[in-house]
C-alpha cells in the first residue's frame, strides 16, 4: 500500500516508517517529483493540512496525507495558532518567533497553552482527519537544546522538563504529532486488515 507524506522531513518520514512497518510504503514529496512549495494559505491547521493533501492528490494521483501544527497561547488568544510557523515574520526562524514570544508574554500571569497537530489523510477518495494535543506551559526563558521551533519554552503538563529537554523518545510518547500520528497508524493498520470500510 503506497501512501505519500506531503512532507520533505526525513525525520518525520521515517518516524512514520518506523511505526507502520513493511506493510505500507511511505514516500516523500520528493519521491513522487513534487519540488513546488504546498498551499497553506487557510485560517485553521485543519484546512492547511487538507490543503496540502488536496493538492498532492489532485496535482500527482496518489492517496496522501498532510499535518499541520500549531502552538495556541491562552493569554495570545490562542494565537501564534496556525500562523506559529511565520509569528515572526520572514525570513521564518525559532530563534525570531521564540522571542517574540517571550515578549508578548512579559508580565503575563496567565502562561497555560497547548501544541495541537491536525492530520488530514486523503484515501480512496475519502478524507479523514486526526488530531494530537499536548497541554503544558510557557516558560519565561528557553531552557534546551533538542527538539526544534518552541520546544525549548514550552513544559508540557506533568513533567519539569521543557520539549526541548526530553529525549526525542520521551517527547513522541507525549507529544501532539505523536498522538495523532498513533491515530493515523491505527487507521491505517484496520484499513489493512480489512477493518475499516
């Protein structure tokens, strides 16, 4: 069963590999000869993953899915949201969105927030959806070197370790891709098995 994710990210690539097995062969945007930059021009990570899905599906004809993540502030109003990529403008870097960050939550009491990942999966014509979320905190100054984006300012609930902290097994046993990874795998094991309609 071949199945592209719309992703250039070895890691993620092979993170998902790892976890389904021979039984399903995961290919890159590079693989099937997509160099051109992905749609994600909607208001929700919801609708910039199945963008991307949509996209590769229609352009390319072969059954796909997208992820799309985002970090939602409670004091921020939810935001950077699904713009947490780009918070600080271009050119896109951690380093910039981390301090802007850290500046928008000067004084702020309030520091709960929550990183949610939506995977939007087009097979057989159907689409499906899957979502991952880890609650936890914003810490006032980074603390680690793993991980990547906000990982070093972010604690998740229930541990004294920020993201960028954890060991990258820790973090995927946790963490919001993690969760909605698990629950694309478990889909696509009973489609396999002949589970799922």
């Amino acid at each position: 069963m071949k199945i592209c994710f719309a992703t250039n990210n070895l890691k993620k690539i092979e993170e998902v590999k790892a976890a389904l097995g021979p039984e399903f062969e995961i290919v890159s945007l590079q693989e099937i000869g997509c160099y051109e930059e992905l749609p994600e021009t909607g208001d929700t990570l919801e609708h910039n993953a199945f963008q991307k899905a949509r996209y590769v599906k229609d352009h390319y004809g072969i059954d796909c899915f997208a992820d799309d993540t985002g970090l939602e502030v409670a004091a921020l109003d939810g935001a950077p949201g699904v713009y947490s990529g780009r918070f600080a403008g271009e050119p896109r870097s951690d380093e910039r969105n981390i301090a802007l960050l850290l500046q928008k939550m000067e004084g702020k009491t309030e520091r709960s927030a929550r990183f949610r990942t939506v995977i939007a999966l087009i097979w057989q014509g159907k689409e499906f959806s899957f979502e991952g979320i880890a609650e936890g905190e914003i810490l006032p100054t980074e603390l680690g070197k793993g991980g990547f984006g906000y990982d070093p300012v972010f604690r998740p609930s229930g541990f004294d370790k920020t993201f960028a902290e954890l060991s990258l097994e820790e973090k995927n046993q946790i963490s919001h891709r993690g969760q909605a990874v698990r629950a694309l795998i478990a889909f696509l094991r009973g489609i396999n098995s002949g589970q799922q309609a």
